[in-house]
C-alpha cells in the first residue's frame, strides 16, 4: 500500500519516477498508477496547457498537452493515454537549444528555443501550469537538467546581449502580439520592428500610428504586485535597463506602447510619486515585504489591488503639488486610450486579448467577444455553433458583476463602469469573461452601477453600508485562484476522494540546537544530544481542536544525527474527502531525553506522556492553499524553536528563520497527476442530496440519529424553526443550560450529540450558535454544509456577541465571514475599543487575505481614528517574525491608500524614534546630575516634525518640547517624563511618560477593560468618576502613557503627612482633599467623587484579579478622584514572598478610604456599598464580553495570559453561578473583608518607608 502512495521512499524528491493518477471522474475510484518509463531518466511527468503557435482561425488558444522531460528532452502528447499506448508525441523541445528560460506570472513557463539544425527561427514555447507551485517545480527541473547537461560538455553561457525575453505589444483597435527580443536590441530597433509588423498587417493606418519624432517608446513592466512605467529611449539597449534581469527571471513581464511626448511629463511625474509613496512606506514599516510564498503574492495583490476598486473618489487623496499633474491630465489620456480585455469563454482552454476603446458601448463589445469565442469554438469542434450574442452576458472575473448594456434609455459605455475607468487610469489590464445566461438567470443579474463594483444585492445586504470600499474577500480570492472546472477531467473535487489521509515523515534536515539559549540541548543543559532520541509527533487539526480521536501520532525514535531519516508513513481516521477548507498538519520534533531509551529504532508503544520529551521544535502547515488546492507530494518546512505546535499560528512556516531555525523537516502528502481543488459552493439542491446519501454510506461509524441525514436531504432552504418542538421538558432544560453557559465551556461529547439533535430549534436562539458551532462534528462534510446552510436563517447575534466566533476555535470561513457582516453594524466609537482584539485575530485567519483583514483595512480607511490604532497595534508587533510578514501586507497596503494620513503617521514615527534614541542613551550615563544634563542636551538636539500627533491620541497635535521641564524618572527602565507644547497657542502643554525598555501590552490590555466598563456603567445611568488614561504599546518593550494632572499617589500624601506612620491613621487622605477643596461645597463634591471613583476602582480591580496593590500605584486627583496605574499583574495573579501571600485582600479599602467616606457605618459608606454592588451586577451582565476579549489576546504574548486557563479567573469573580442578589450579598462581604485586612496596610506603610 505505502510503494502504490509514496514510490522512490525517503528520496522521493530526488527520485527519476513519479506517481501518476488515472484519470478521475466523481463515479470512478482513485486508483494510484506507477507509471514505469525510461528507469532513472524519466525527471518529471505530468498535464501543462501549451499556446498553440498558429491558433485556430488566427485565435491562439491554451491546449492541454501531457509533457514528460526525459533525458535532455521534452516530449509532449496530446494526452496521458496518448503517451501510455506509446502513440507518437506532437513535440519536442531539445534542451540543447534552449536560450531562454523564464518563469512568469500566472502559472507561466517561457521557454526559448533556437533550432538551427532544423533551420527554424527562434520560437518561444509558452507552457502554463495549474499552480505556481507545479510551474516551479517544472521551472527547477528543466533547469537543473539544463545546467548539469551544459555542465557535463564545458558550454559556455551567453551573455546577455544574446539573450531574448518576451514582450507583448498592443495594436490599438486589434490585440496583442507577443515578441521575442533579444538583449541587444535598442529601443529604435523594436520599433522599427514593431512599425514594418504593422504594415505587413495592413494595420498602420486603423492603428494611427504616426512615424515622426512624437511617437515614444514606452515599455511597461508588470509583476505579481504592481507595474510601473518606464520611457525607453531610443539608444538604449534592452539588456541595459533596469526591468532586464526581472525579464529574464521571468519574475516580471514587459509590454510596449507608444507614448505622445506631450504625456510623457505626466508619466514621469506619476512614477516618480509612486516610488516616493513606495519608499516613504519601507520607511514607516522598517521592513520590506519579501514575496517568497505564492500565497504572499496573491495578499499582497489583493489588498494592493484595492487601491482601484475605492468608490469613494476622496479617500485616496494626492498631495496638492501633484494632484493637476498626475491626476487631470491622466484623465484626458484614459478619454482617448484603448483598454486590454483579457476574455476568457465558456470554453476554459479559450482566452483572447482584446482591445476595447471606452467608448464603445457594451453591446457591441459583446457582439466581437461573441464573434471571436464562435470562431474559436468553430475551429476547435468542426461544428457551427447557432447561438446568438444575445444568449451570453460578460461578467467580471471572480465576481458576480455583470457589465449590463442599458440604463433605461441610455446606453451603457464600457468606460462607464468604475473597474473600465480604473483599468484605463492605471494601464492595466481587465479580465472579462462570456457566460451563458440561462433562463433561470436572466431576471437574477442586476446591473453593476456606473462607477462602482458593488451590485444592488450586495449593498442591500444587511449591515452593509450602502458603499462599501473594498471588494468582497471570497469573490476577490476567487479571482486569482485556478481556472478549473470541477466537472472538466483536468481536476479533482475532494469531496470524491475516499481514502484516508496519510503524511509520510521523511527527514529532518540540518538540525541546529547550538542557538538554543541557555545551552538548553548541551551536556549541561535539559537534554545532552548524545543520549537523547529523535520521534516526530503529527497531527490533524481544524482551529485549536484535533480532526482525528487519536489526537497526535508518534514515529518511531531513533537516535540523534543532524539528518534524522524515519521514512515513515502515519494513517489517519479521517478521509480526504472530510477535511475542512481549513484544515492543517502540525508536526512537532521531540528529543527523548528518558532514561530507558529502548533498542536502535522504538516504535511508538510508549505514550508521550510518560515519556521524558523535551520540544525541538515545530511547524505547521495548512492541507488547502489560499487557492482552495490540495497540497501533494513532497514539501520541506522550515521548524519553529521550542514547541509543542501551535494550529492556530499565524505563518505556518519559519520562512524569515526567526529567531532561528532548528531544522527543516520533510513530509509527504498523497500525490495525484492532477489538481485537488476544494469547491468554493456548497453542493445544492439534488446535488445535496445525492452528496448527503453518498456521504451517509460512507460514514458507518458515525450516529445516524444525530446526524439525521435523511432530513438533511429533505429539508428546504428555510425552516419554520417555531414549529419544532423538544422531545422533552428534560432536554429542553438541560439545552438551555449549555447553550446559556459562560464561552470558557465547553460542551462535553453527550451536549454536543444533544444540541446537535435539536440544532433547529435552536435557529431562533441567537446566543446558542457558539455553542451549536462547537457541537459541529466539523471532520464529516455533510454536517459542514448543514452548519453553512443554518447560518443563513440562524438568528442575528449582536455585534459584540459576534466577536467569539473570531476566536480559534472557530475556524472555519463561513462562520468568520458571518461573524465580520455581523460587525460591520457596530458604532465607531464602539469598534475603536475592539481593534485591539480584531488586530490579534488577524493572527488566526488562515491565510494572509481575509475578511477581518479586509474589514479593519475599510474601516481604517472609512476612519482615521480607526486607521490610527489599527497602524500601532500591527506595527507594536512588527518585531515579531511570525506576524511581521502578515501585518506588513496589511499595513503596506493601508499605508498606500490612507493618502494624508501617511504623513501624519509618519511624523509620529519620527518622533517616536527619536525619542527611543534619546532614551537608550541616557542609560548609559552614570549618575542622576549627568544623566539629567545628557537628557535635555539630547533633547535640545533632536530633530521633530514641526507638528506631530501622539500614538496615544491622533487628535492632539504637538509642537516642539519644553526641554527645561523634561526628565527621566527613577525606576529600573528609567523613563522619560516628556513635556511638550500644544501645536494649538491656547491649548496646554501635553505631559507623557515615554517607555523604552517595559512591555506595556497588558497595561494597554487592562484601561482597555476600564473603558468598556466605564461606558456600559454610563450607559446604565452610573457615573463612577473614573480616569481611565491613554496608553499605547508602539514596538516591542516601547510605548508610552498619558500623565494624569493635578494628581498624587496616596504614598506621596502619607509621606507629607508623617510618613510610615501615617498609614495606620484615618485622616490623612481627608486632610489633603479638605486642603485641596477649602470649601464645604467643594470638599463635598470631592468626597462624592472619591466615594464614587473608589467603587468603580474596587469592582473593577476585583473583578479583573488586579494584583500588586499598594499606594504606590493608586493615585488621587484634586478633585477627589481615586484612579490606579501600572498593571502589571493581573487575572489573579497576586504578589507574594518567600511563600507569603502579600495581597489577601480582593481589592485596597483601607479605613482612611472609608473614613473620608464617613466611616464604616455612615449614610456615605452605605452608599458606597450600593455604588459597588450596582456596578458589579452591571459587568456581570456582560461577562461573556470580557471573557471573550481577553480570549482573543491570548494569541498576544502577555505572560500571565497564555492559555483558557488563565481566563479562568474570570469566571470565579464575575460568579456566573449566582444571581443578582446573591452576588451582590457576596460582593458587600469582600467589601469588609478587604476593609479588616490589616496586611494591605502593612503592605502600604512598606512601601512608603522603602519608596
């Protein structure tokens, strides 16, 4: 069974032969075919598409041929069964006279070929691939062959004045050509070229072309992300401008145009603003985008691609200097400038490059589309097709956007439509493609508005503005993913793949343990390397939770090398068919450090956990491409430091090897000859059905009852949920009680059967669905579609209830995308105080382009105070490798559109860097007079924008800084107390304290908290006088904190009224605020302020388990506001020393607290009580709120909250168990226990003696 799967064992990377798959269709088993030719000179084998040289009816069109490189040569068939009945093949390629090989974008292989002994000119054969992945694999091995084989005779290499590349040119009115170039060949040559090619065409005088000097050369180089323009001179060589080795890596292509010189000043005027932008942006981030991955590639189109589809004209705004120029001309260009269509037809090995002018309407631009798809399928099938142009519409490729011909009485241009004009602006290309309207469909397609990209469905869907920015996530990544057919022979649908999974574990390459700090693998560290084993643990996951019962499986141990080999093959409980979209493999390499290692080679009879294993390290990897295609045969990943695997990490492999790399270990997955795609649709109707009985037979061990299968098949689109009824009292009951369950439950494996039974019921339960959506046995297809089909007829959650779902638990696409509609509702005010978790979820999207991804970049856009704190809480964390390449994209593509805001952002750059500059010199100095006098001279040195806003709050603008009331404060980081002046002549100076060397993340974390309870306090008619300051983590132990006014700390006041002492007296704080307020009516107000903030303080510090409590770090303002600072424990976690415990209180109430409210037994400590027990039953309304944001930082780093575990304390102090009686009876006992608790006063007197 293991030769059928993985032939050529542990080398198959290496190995001449390869596995072949029969061809498939939904009724056939997979069948795995050895296919045996040649021996060892077989290099690969499999289908590409190649352009037909002459085309049909002078259409080139992409035929699927079957290519085996053998030897020195490449043959192609016209098919795998042509090839297996050793029929003659069409072609060869002789390796011998390839002068160029390129690889280019979507999917492409060039390959140059002079064959003189055939006396044939130069010919440039274009290949295509079904994934970037196949097409450099191809790319590889004709090129290793290449080179080993000129190795071998002693050949010289060309230089590249005799290389050639491939440049399209566009024939204005007709298509476009390609040409093949060589190096040496000037810009006056190509168009003398160019220019005789036209008139041996008859097309000089339908193209306009004008032979004297106003006619330029203008060449256009495109890669995977952007294109820029470049004149090319008419003495300059190819092979001398910049674009030439992007050429001839075939990492970028090159098109020409001639160019009137009356634009030529635009154009140069709109490159060099997009170089400057380019630039500008590198320097914000301080990282460049490496585009290493294809998935990468397709992120970073997909959000650059986003700068032409914004309908809202001003939001992407040119600086004034540049906008007549680069803009309004460019505009007169587009009114008199053709655009290329790429047209693809019903036909999928069918595509045409038109031209199509912005003046011509969409009727005949259909009726020549038509025209040439009929040609081409006439060619092509000998038959004469009857249909009319009027049976097809053109669509949008990747989206359900249809180009409509009239608007009431007007005719539609093509050049009406935004992505037309937009194509045009930009010198780009569109893709367009024909498809059949059927009957059915005809009164389903409404127009695509001139100027948008939003059809009428789409806008009023609900919770949608009514002009949203940005395309749709799914429709978008459709577009860029293979152009397959389910049904065509040419892929296969893993839904009709029944054999189980199975991952061969190959090797692990290069292993490295002498970077691991504190020499953790050494003689002296945790595991000696020469007594430790080597096994690799894999497992199947879907979000955090395993795919399989088995959990994780173990290879076999073996002893350690730097090139450990297993070639093992690990079978798991699940079918192909089963997996989840997002689906991942997640391998962890262990050293067996036990002392009773057993013989040679172990097989895994021992569990882990009794084991001794120390993790090496790690990777994971998803099972389904961005593009929805399975990954097969052989990959390398490069491993994380430490472990055990993480399913929910953000970039599966270590690709920037950051920290470092431990090694690389090499899987095998099941190979087939053709793509495995997953459908982008659910299966409908009697496909359903079909689907559903097939997948009920297949699945024995599975419940039938739970499952219900034969209703899934029966039931329509909609259910009248009202007239189900429970089975029984007992169950509905019990229903009630997991469903209504805090989110740190889970239900256990009898609940989810239950609530899985009665999942329609429960449609009109909007809170049920997190846990319907974890009782989903997500590893059974048909229970995937059931749940997709639930969720649009489930009742709406709230916004803020919506944001579980964003957590990792749930990992699948649909349920995401449903959860970001449900916050596109959500207030500005309200989403402002959720991008701290929203940027942390980013984490946890499978792929680099997502829907939260898209939604934070349009609402960035839509708000500057969004874009402002989505830009700092991703660039806090840009130091992080395993997020900077995901948060770059993101914040790359932001930075691009955000026009002004750019500046600004970049302003508060510099003068952050200049601040952290200052602040790791003053560190070096020695002693408090010297340091003071370095830091202001520093100070007086440092070069600021002359206006700049804060990352703390965008809408303070800053001047330049009070240098003489600077300083650095004594503490350990020592940082700086920064006074500067407002920008406004009226407005106060702005004091902040400037971090650099403390992570201020769980500090940000906690006034986070503070905020929300504050306003749904408020919105419950509570105002508790709370000072909740700003505070904002900017880079990695860097940030800064507002500094709040006319305020003390309660040490500082014990000190200034006796010290030590004064802490066991009732009067002091009472004295300072009588001092502060001489009068009654002011010292009453502050007493009420005092009374009120104290409660809102104690609830909220007990609540959140806030520890490391003293009067150090609560302070008092003048008006009797109480307010806490520096949180630098939180969730219970409580000081203590040598093994006693500090803090016993749950929160500080000390009496001098309660003798300013009157005493313990006054009207104003009664008060007081009823304050805290209001506030308290407030929050616990909302416990799922706070449980679910603190679940969602989990992915963050902040020590003390790493797991579910940690949010525990949550639930314990919000008592979830109680109602609000009781709790409230409760809180008032804290509040005296806290207030008889005389080691806070000890605790505070300490304090104020050593501080």
């Amino acid at each position: 069974m293991e030769s059928d799967m993985f032939e050529g064992g542990a080398r198959t990377r290496t190995s001449p032969s390869g596995s072949v798959l029969s061809r498939y269709s939904n009724q056939d088993n997979v069948q795995h075919v050895v296919q045996v030719f040649g021996s060892e000179h077989v290099v690969k084998q499999g289908v590409l598409r190649k352009k037909s040289p002459k085309g049909v009816k002078g259409i080139k069109i992409w035929q699927i041929r079957f290519f085996v490189l053998y030897g020195n040569t490449i043959k192609y068939f016209a098919s795998e069964d042509a090839f297996k009945a050793n029929i003659p093949p069409k072609g060869s390629i002789q390796l011998a006279c390839i002068e160029a090989l390129a690889l280019a974008s979507d999917n492409r292989i060039h390959i140059g070929v002079n064959n003189q002994k055939k006396g044939s000119d130069f010919r440039t054969f274009y290949l295509k691939a079904e994934s970037i992945e196949e097409a450099q694999s191809w790319f590889n091995a004709i090129q290793r062959v290449q080179e080993a084989m000129l190795a071998s005779r002693g050949t010289v290499v060309k230089s590249p004045q005799l290389l050639n590349v491939a440049l399209g040119f566009h024939i204005p009115g007709c298509a476009t050509i390609t040409l093949d170039c060589v190096g040496c060949m000037t810009g006056k040559q190509v168009k003398q070229r160019v220019t005789k090619l036209m008139v041996d065409w008859g097309l000089s005088e339908e193209s306009s072309l004008d032979k004297d000097a106003e006619q330029r050369l203008l060449l256009t180089v495109e890669d995977d992300t952007s294109a820029y323009d470049k004149v090319w001179d008419e003495d300059d060589c190819l092979c001398d401008l910049e674009c030439w080795e992007h050429l001839r890596s075939g990492s970028a292509y090159g098109r020409v145009s001639f160019l009137r010189w009356d634009l030529e000043i635009n154009l140069k005027k709109r490159h060099n603003l997009a170089e400057e932008i380019t630039k500008e942006v590198n320097q914000i981030l301080g990282y460049r985008i490496h585009l290493e991955s294809a998935e990468t590639r397709n992120a970073v189109s997909f959000y650059r691609e986003l700068t032409d589809l914004v309908s809202v004209p001003d939001r992407i705004q040119i600086p004034a200097e540049h906008t007549k120029g680069a803009w309004t001309s460019l505009k007169d260009l587009n009114s008199k400038s053709d655009i290329v269509c790429r047209c693809f037809f019903p036909v999928e090995t069918m595509s045409l490059n038109l031209s199509c002018s912005v003046e011509e309407t969409v009727t005949e631009f259909k009726k020549r589309v038509f025209a040439a798809y009929k040609a081409a399928d006439t060619g092509a099938t000998g038959k004469t097709t009857e249909d009319s142009a009027d049976n097809y519409c053109l669509k949008v490729v990747g989206r359900a956007a249809y180009f409509i011909a009239r608007d009431g009485d007007h005719d539609l241009r093509m050049g009406d439509y935004e992505c037309v004009s937009n194509a045009v602006e930009g010198g780009t290309a569109i893709d367009v493609r024909l498809e059949k309207l059927e009957a059915s469909k005809k009164a389903e397609i409404e127009p695509l508005n001139p100027l948008t990209y939003k059809d009428k469905g789409e806008r009023e869907r609900e919770g949608e503005p009514e002009s949203s920015l940005l395309l749709d996530y799914a429709e978008t990544v459709r577009a860029g993913a293979l152009a397959v057919d389910l049904n065509d022979w040419s892929s296969i649908c893993v839904w009709d793949i029944q054999i189980p999974v199975r991952i061969r574990v190959v090797e692990v390459c290069g292993l490295n343990l002498q970077e691991y700090p504190d020499k953790k693998f050494g003689p002296k560290g945790a595991a000696d390397p020469s007594k430790m084993r080597l096994f690799a643990s894999v497992g199947l996951y879907f979000g955090s939770e395993a795919l399989c019962f088995e959990g994780e499986q173990d290879t076999s141990s073996i002893d350690f090398t730097t090139c450990a080999i297993w070639n093992e093959v690990l079978e798991f409980s699940i079918n192909i068919a089963d997996l989840p979209r997002e689906s991942r493999v997640c391998i962890t390499l262990y050293a067996d450090v036990s002392d009773d290692q057993g013989s040679e080679r172990d097989q895994p009879q021992t569990p882990r956990r009794q084991r001794k294993a120390v993790p090496v390290g790690w990777v994971s990897m998803h099972v389904f491409g961005f593009d929805g295609v399975m990954k097969t045969g052989l990959v390398g990943l490069n491993l994380w430091p430490e472990g055990p695997a993480n399913p929910i990490g953000a970039i599966p492999d270590n690709i920037t090897r950051e920290p470092f790399c431990p090694g690389v270990v090499f899987i095998e997955l099941e190979k087939f000859n053709v793509p495995v795609i997953f459908p982008d649709q659910d299966p409908t109707g009697k496909s359903l059905e079909q689907a559903t009985k097939l997948a009920a037979s297949q699945h024995k061990d599975f419940d039938d009852v739970a499952m219900n299968l034969d209703r899934i098949a029966a039931r329509k689109a909609t259910v009248d949920a009202a007239n189900l009824v429970y089975q029984n009292d007992n169950d509905k009951d019990l229903i009630e009680e997991i469903v209504s369950a805090d989110p740190l439950t889970v239900p256990n494996k009898v609940h989810r059967l239950l609530v899985w039974s009665h999942r329609e019921q429960l449609v009109k339960s909007p809170n049920a669905l997190p846990k319907y959506l974890l009782s989903v046995p997500w590893n059974r297809r048909e229970a995937v579609w059931e749940t997709h089909r639930l969720l649009k007829i489930w009742e709406k959650l709230t916004p803020e209830a919506a944001l579980e779902l964003l957590g990792p638990k749930f990992a699948d696409r649909c349920v995401r995308e449903y959860a970001v509609e449900l916050l596109r509702s959500i207030d500005e005010n309200d989403l402002k105080e959720y991008v701290l978790q929203l940027v942390q979820v980013v984490k946890h999207e499978p792929y680099h382009a997502s829907p939260v991804g898209k939604f934070l970049l349009e609402k960035a856009l839509e708000s500057t105070t969004i874009g402002h704190f989505v830009f700092w809480h991703m660039k806090s964390e840009m130091h992080l490798p395993d997020v900077r390449e995901r948060y770059g994209i993101l914040l790359s593509s932001y930075l691009m559109l955000c026009g002004p805001m750019r500046s600004t952002l970049k302003s508060q750059n510099s003068a952050q860097q200049a601040f952290v500059s200052v602040a790791e010199d003053i560190k070096l100095v020695k002693g408090g007079e010297e340091r003071l006098k370095v830091l202001r001279s520093r100070l007086h040195d440092v070069i600021l924008p002359s206006s700049f806003s804060l990352p703390l709050n965008p809408r303070v603008v800053c001047g330049n800084l009070k240098v003489e009331k600077c300083k650095y404060m004594d503490s350990k980081k020592l940082p700086l107390w920064l006074v500067i002046n407002n920008a406004d002549p009226v407005g106060k100076p702005v004091y902040i304290i400037f971090k650099a060397g403390d992570d201020l993340r769980q500090d940000m974390l906690t006034l986070q908290m503070m905020r929300i309870m504050d306003k749904l306090w408020k919105r419950n008619h509570l105002d508790l006088c709370m000072n909740v300051y700003d505070c904002v983590s900017t880079g990695n132990e860097i940030g800064m904190i507002e500094v709040v006014m006319n305020a003390e700390t309660t040490s500082g006041i014990m000190k200034g009224a006796g010290g030590v002492a004064a802490n066991f007296r009732e009067d002091p704080i009472a004295n300072w605020l009588k001092d502060c307020n001489p009068t009654e009516e002011e010292y009453k107000k502050a007493v009420d302020n005092f009374t009120r903030s104290c409660a809102g303080y104690c609830v909220a510090t007990c609540v959140l388990g806030i520890g490391d409590r003293h009067n150090d770090n609560i302070m008092l303002k003048r008006d009797g506001s109480l307010f806490h600072i520096d949180f630098g424990h939180f969730l219970g976690n409580f000081k203590s020393k040598f093994g006693f415990k500090r803090e016993r209180a749950r929160f500080v109430l000390t009496p001098d607290f309660a003798y300013v409210m009157g005493g313990e037994s006054s009207p104003g400590f009664r008060q007081f009580e009823d304050l805290c027990v209001q506030a308290f039953n407030i929050l616990r309304k909302e416990a799922s709120l706070f449980i679910n944001l603190f679940q969602l930082m989990i992915s963050c780093g902040i020590p003390e909250l790493q797991t579910a575990e940690d949010i525990g304390y949550l639930k314990e102090s919000f008592l979830l168990d109680k109602d609000d009686d009781d709790a409230g009876m409760v809180f008032k006992t804290w509040i005296h226990e806290s207030l008889r608790c005389k080691t806070t006063q000890i605790n505070n007197a300490i304090h104020t003696m050593v501080h």
